[in-house]
C-alpha cells in the first residue's frame, strides 16, 4: 500500500467461509475500481478459510485474523477502525459483486453529496448460486425514510458510507444487536439520507447459515425494541403501538404460513399497515416510490391468505387501495404473473 489513502475501503467479515468465500473475494478484486483496500477480517475460522485467504498476495489485501471468535458486528468495528479510504463499502464473503459495483456506487455519492448511504437492489441467489428473485427497494431518499420506519431499507452488503460520517460522529455498528445494519440505519437515517441504485450490484446469497435465520427469535425481538425507539425518534409512535407493531412483525412482515397456522387475521393487520402508509405518506409528502412497494406489501401478505376466510374484508381493503393508490395498484397488478410465483 501507498501513504495515499484509497478512494474505498472495503470491509468484510469472514467466519467458516467455506465454498463461497473464494468467489466473494474474487468479485471484489475484480472490480473495474481498482483504487480501493479490502480489509478481511478473519473471526477465527477453523474451516480452511484461513489458510486461502493468508495465501491471497493482492497488496490492496489488509488481513486481520482474530485470535478467537468475536462475532461478526464486532468483527465489522474492527475492520471500520482500520478503514483509510473516502467511502466504506461493505460486502459479505459468501455474496457477489458485480464488477462495475464500486465505480457506480463512487460516481452515485460524487454526483450527491448530500447523500451519506448508497445502497442497491440485490439478485436474490440460493445455496447453489441459482438467482431465483430480486429485491423490490425504495430508491429516492424520502421513500428510503419511510420505508426504513418499519422494514430493513438496504441490502447490507450493498451498502457504502462516507466515511467522515462516521468518523465525525464516531458511529459504529451496536454490538447489543444481531441485526445491527437495521440498527445503525434506523439511528442514521433520522439525520442523513439514504438512497438505493436501480440496478442489482450484488447478488445476495440466502441460505440456511444466514445470520438471519439462524438468530430468527432474536432479530424479532431487536427489530421491536429498534422500532418503537425510532419512531419515538421521529415523533411518531402515536401511529402504533408495541402490540401492533409485534403483530406485524410477526405474523405480517416474516411468516404468513406461521400467520394462518395460528388463525391471526392478517387483513387486519393489512389494515393495520396501510393505515400508517397512508399517515406518513400523506403527512410527509413521501413519494410513489413509497406507496407501490406499501401496496405491494399489502397484496402480498395481507390479500393473499390461503382459503376463501375473510374475503369481505379482503375485497373493502381492495377497494380502499385502489381509491387511494390506483397507480400503485395498477403497478402491482402488471407484475401479477411473478407475484403469483413468489407468493406461494
């Protein structure tokens, strides 16, 4: 490395990295950026991973090896403590870049330097690397916003920083959570903006290793305790209360098989739902953007219960969408053949 600081640093955690790791690494090395550092961090593994990734010779290499398992968001503060470069761009080591990824992110805060974090929409892939579907994001900066009230609003590794954001403010990830992008999102974007890039730069791999899935009771819990705090935040938890937004939670955001098992009426909470859309929609001029990906949400998980239960009240929440959001509904409805795909 020079005494210049690179442009980006790139920093990414590895535990047990297996089979995916080496196309994760080569992905970033690729990259048609090349002014950037990958910082590594190691959190132990014992798996072989460490071992490849000490042969890697590439000098924009910064390899730290943890002498124990800390975990991976303590592992992530370790790596933005060693970060040099303007921007921070995160990655995981069982994902995949797409190679113009860091120049498009670079071009996107360049050209808006009120904007703080650059996400991206993401290729969903599964275990083997089959794509099989495609984050539906918010992409302007107030849908971002509202969308992040309630729902995660990035990709994790699809993310870049400034990094003089975080080192003015001393911000790092909250090692008290499992799921602490949703957390340090929630915390900045009460003051700064966020926006998301069209295109998928990563393809994202979801597996049975995922920490969401493997902490699932725990990222449920945390997301409540982070939600009721942010809308305090925000002078807005008049809206819902702690029970309504575990319900949602629960039955209307994560599980709808758990949902119908479990007899909850999930037009109510699509009601539920759509009554907040509709209040931060209308009280802070949030965009359309806002409004297609709420009424996506809304068909999806609260239209579309199994059996015939409940279809009065299926059929008014219709009519009250497509009174008060007809484009939106319209949008939806286009999708419909790929909808009915993911919706089984």
């Amino acid at each position: 490395m020079t005494d210049t600081p690179p442009r980006v640093s790139v920093v990414m955690t590895c535990y047990n990295g297996g089979a995916h790791l080496e196309s994760a690494v080569e992905s970033v090395l690729g990259q048609t950026l090349t002014d950037f550092e990958f910082i590594i961090v190691d959190d132990g593994s014992t798996d072989g991973s460490e071992t490849y990734l000490a042969s890697l010779a590439d000098p924009r290499i910064v390899l730290i090896r943890n002498s124990e398992n800390k975990g991976q968001t303590a592992s992530l503060n370790i790596g933005l403590a060693q970060a040099q470069g303007a921007y921070i761009a995160r990655f995981d080591s069982d994902d995949i870049c797409t190679p113009g990824r860091l120049a498009r992110q670079v071009a996107e805060m360049e050209a808006h330097p009120d904007i703080d974090i650059v996400g991206s929409q993401a290729l969903i892939m599964d275990d083997s690397g089959r794509d099989y579907d495609r984050t539906k994001l918010p992409l302007s900066s107030d849908a971002v916003w509202a969308f992040s009230l309630l729902q995660c609003p990035f990709v994790h590794p699809s993310v870049m920083l400034r990094a003089d954001m975080l080192r003015r403010d001393g911000i790092t990830f909250d090692e008290h959570y499992v799921n602490q992008d949703f957390e340090l999102w929630s915390r900045l974007l009460v003051t700064h903006r966020g926006i998301n890039i069209a295109d998928p730069l990563i393809r994202y791999r979801v597996h049975g290793a995922s920490m969401t899935i493997r902490h699932h009771e725990e990222n449920l819990r945390a997301t409540l305790e982070i939600i009721v705090r942010r809308l305090e935040a925000e002078g807005l938890s008049h809206l819902l209360t702690r029970d309504e937004i575990d319900e949602l939670l629960r039955y209307f955001f994560a599980d709808r098989q758990l949902a119908d098992a479990d007899g909850i009426d999930r037009v109510t909470l699509a009601e539920r739902f759509w009554r907040f859309c509709r209040a931060i929609s209308t009280e802070r001029k949030i965009d359309r953007q806002f409004l297609d990906l709420s009424v996506y949400r809304i068909v999806q998980s609260g239209l579309w219960p199994n059996g015939l239960s409940g279809l009065f009240g299926r059929l008014k929440l219709l009519l009250r969408l497509a009174l008060f959001a007809p484009v939106s509904l319209g949008r939806v409805a286009s999708e419909l053949p790929g909808f009915l795909a993911r919706s089984r």
